[in-house]
C-alpha cells in the first residue's frame, strides 16, 4: 500500500495555501459561524484586508477549500486505480490512499466532509458534482472485479458508497493521541473491510 496521498491543503500561490491551513484551523477550533474573516486572517500572519484579495468571502474560502481538496482526492484515487494490476489490488490502493488522508489530515478532511452544509447552493452542488466523481471511480473498481469474477456485489453503487462511507468517517473520530491507531494501520483495516464488502476472493 505504498500509493501517496495528498497533503491537503495544495496551491501554486503560497499565501493561499497559508490561509487554507489557518482556515481549516479555525474551523475546526471555533466551528464556521463563529469564525470570522478576522480569525483567519490573524492565524496565516495577515491583515483582515488580506483575506479578501484571494476570496470574496468566508463562505468562498470554505468552497475553495473544499473543492482543492475533493479534487486532489479525485486524482490520487483514479491515479492509483489506474496503475493496479487487477481490481482488488486496485480497491485496496484506493481505499488504503483515501483512508490514510483521512487520517494524517483528519483536521483538514473533517471541514471539508463536515462543514458542507455552510455552503451556498451552486458551491453545494459543485462539490457535490465532485463527490459524484469520487464514487465514479470507485463504482468503476466494483464494476471491473465484479465482471472479471473476484468481486461478488449485486448493487455496485451501494457498495461503493458504503465503503467509501466508512472511509469519510475516519476525519470524524480519528486524532494522533488515539494509542495503537496509526494511520497506515487504518489504511490496511479499511482496505481488508473494503474487499470483504465486496466479497472478494480468498487466497
């Protein structure tokens, strides 16, 4: 399970990924509604100003942040769906690549799964297009083993959602004070779950 995972937040202009770390932050300390442009500015080492060079708003901030990270999430996971041998090697890299980003950027994941309802409607239905993306790629995996005979599924989409589920719910309870939990240990657990969702083959 060697496949490399993102390290959320990523952008070509360093000051936004500065306030794309402070954002998620205080997020995650004071929640979104009392978060104020004037938080977030204070943690990246701005002024209040700064913060609306690069976004309109919070709530712009917040969509930023999430679409940036639903989509390097997309692309690490077709890219390792793509370089497996077979469908199972393939289901496992994806879910060991998703789960270990869950965890070591559990603070990071848990607004950009979580704070979804803050969101304007358009924002919500792009990100939502996004997740649409993510599922694709899994049901793809479900699909291909379920026709070449290692998988047993009778709703693909179903499946995909549940183990994709599972995953999602690591950036909700995972922290790194959690003794005997690490996040390569949570990979291989969530990666075994994953096949035996599916009804993979025994070897």
């Amino acid at each position: 399970m060697s496949t490399p995972t993102p390290a959320l937040p990523e952008h070509d202009n360093p000051t936004v990924v500065r306030l794309f770390e402070a954002a998620a932050d205080a997020f995650a300390d004071k929640g979104f509604h009392a978060t104020t442009t004037r938080d977030i500015a204070s943690r990246a080492g701005l002024s209040p100003a700064g913060v609306y060079v690069h976004f309109a708003s919070k709530e712009d901030l917040l969509f930023q942040l999430s679409r940036v990270g639903h989509e390097a999430a997309r692309d690490a996971l077709a890219a390792a769906a793509a370089q497996a041998a077979s469908p199972t090697a393939a289901l496992q890299e994806v879910i060991s690549a998703f789960a270990t980003w869950h965890a070591e950027q559990h603070q990071v994941a848990r607004i950009v799964q979580y704070e979804f309802r803050h969101l304007s409607p358009d924002h919500q239905r792009e990100v939502l297009t996004l997740r649409r993306e993510i599922d694709a790629v899994v049901e793809r995996i479900i699909t291909d083993g379920v026709r070449t005979g290692e998988f047993a599924v009778d709703d693909v989409r179903a499946t995909a959602l549940a183990a994709l589920s599972l995953v999602v719910d690591v950036a909700r309870w995972y922290h790194p004070g959690i003794k005997r939990t690490t996040p390569q240990s949570i990979a291989d657990t969530y990666a075994a779950l994953a096949l035996r969702l599916v009804g993979a083959r025994e070897d």
